[in-house]
C-alpha cells in the first residue's frame, strides 16, 4: 500500500473485514467455498449475477452478506476517489516544488520544446554543469522528468507568458529543439518577445531556412546531422 494515505489504508481494511465476513456468511449459509467467494467479489464491485443455489440465496445470512457487498462497494469507491485526489494533490505539490525553483534559478539553459533531441541534449548539458529547464506540452513527460530531477513545465512553446515562467531574463540561452524549422522560428519569435536580449540557437533541418530563423530572432544555428558527421569523421581521422 506504499503511496496510500492512512484514510485509504483504513477504508481498505475494513472492506477486506467486511469481506471476509460476507464470505463466512455464504458459505455457512451453504454456498460452495468458491462460488461464494467468487459471487461476494462480483458484488463487492456491484456486478450482479445470479450463481447461488436458490436455497442459498433465501438464507438470511446471505441476505446480509449482500447488505456487507453494498457496503463494501461504497468503500471501495469512497477509497479509490480519495486515493486519485490524493495523486493529484502530490502531482500539484510538485509543480508548485519545480516552480519555485525555476524562479530561483540563474544562469540556466532553456530547452523547448521536448522531444528526444531535446532530452539527449538536456543529458548532455546537465553532464558538464549546466542548468536547464525544459519545456514541454506533455503531463506524462513532464513527470517522468520530475522523477530524474529535471526541471520542466508544461506549456505551450508560442506563448510569451512560457518563457517568463521559465526564466528567460536570468537565462544564458534558449535552444529551440523542434524538428519543424517554422517551428522553431515562431519559438525565436516568441522568446524575443518575452526578452529582446534572449539568445537564442536553434535547430535547423533545411539550410535555406537559416535567413529566416535569423530575422526570427537566431543568432546561432544547429543541424544535428551535420554535427554528428562531422564528428565522426573527426573521430575516423584521429583513428587513422
């Protein structure tokens, strides 16, 4: 039950009582061991099926043993409503955690938006020192990045209201990462407008966009393909 609040460890053990009751109640009442267990579970969870002899089912006993699965089952939901709201609590506290610590943060690189050239590049800024804050329009993503350590919001890379959430006037860069070079001009764009001194590099897929990411506001530019093949072919002439 790791995660659980003590209100649901409580509601859970009394269900688990209540259905352990019910259970000794069919089957004194006459009910096969195993269809009686498998009937009270069926309406613990409010599913109705009629498996139980007739003379069973006329006991008194079983009578009860319906009015403990009724109960059971508003405990259960009671339970897992309170264990959802508990999750979404948690999620909310840790945004609030990450937040505050964005705000305090200097001298740091925003990367935007997430995708696997951003994480690698993020793995490899954070191995040299640097700090980073990653912006992503995924809740799941962003909290598996939670989980490592990193810091991320979710938002929407062309809304101004991103980059001052993230910092950009204490920022040392913003790395516009999308693999559509549009994209990445309306990201420029944007951050330019949050801070007019942003500096801004972006990723570029198609060289006679670099006019364009330019006046969007780049002053440096990436492509990703062009970097590795040079880098390997540096690698290969070390070698040889």
């Amino acid at each position: 039950m790791a995660g659980y609040g003590k209100t649901e460890r409580v509601l859970l053990a009394v269900a688990l009582v209540l259905f352990a009751l019910s259970y000794l109640m069919l089957v004194f009442s006459g009910a096969n061991p195993f269809i009686a267990f498998v009937w009270d579970l069926l309406s613990s969870f409010d599913v109705g099926l009629s498996i139980l002899p007739s003379a069973v089912s006329a006991e008194p006993l079983t009578l009860i043993a319906s009015l403990l699965d009724a109960f059971i089952f508003a405990l259960m939901t009671v339970s897992i409503a309170a264990m959802f709201f508990n999750f979404i609590k948690q999620i909310n506290l840790t945004k609030r955690i990450v937040l505050s610590r964005i705000r305090n943060i200097k001298q740091h690189i925003i990367i935007v938006p997430y995708n696997q050239f951003a994480h690698n590049l993020n793995k490899e800024l954070k191995s040299v020192g640097e700090k980073t804050v990653i912006v992503t329009t995924s809740e799941a993503e962003a909290r598996k990045m939670y989980r490592r350590g990193d810091l991320a919001i979710v938002a929407d890379p062309k809304n101004i209201e991103t980059f001052f959430v993230s910092g950009i006037s204490r920022s040392k860069f913003v790395i516009a990462c999308d693999d559509d070079d549009v994209q990445n001009a309306l990201i420029s764009i944007t951050a330019k407008s949050a801070n007019p001194k942003a500096k801004i590099i972006s990723r570029i897929a198609d060289l006679d966009n670099m006019a364009k990411l330019k006046n969007a506001g780049a002053f440096r530019m990436i492509m990703p393909e062009v970097s590795t093949g040079v880098e390997i072919g540096n690698e290969i002439a070390k070698r040889l």
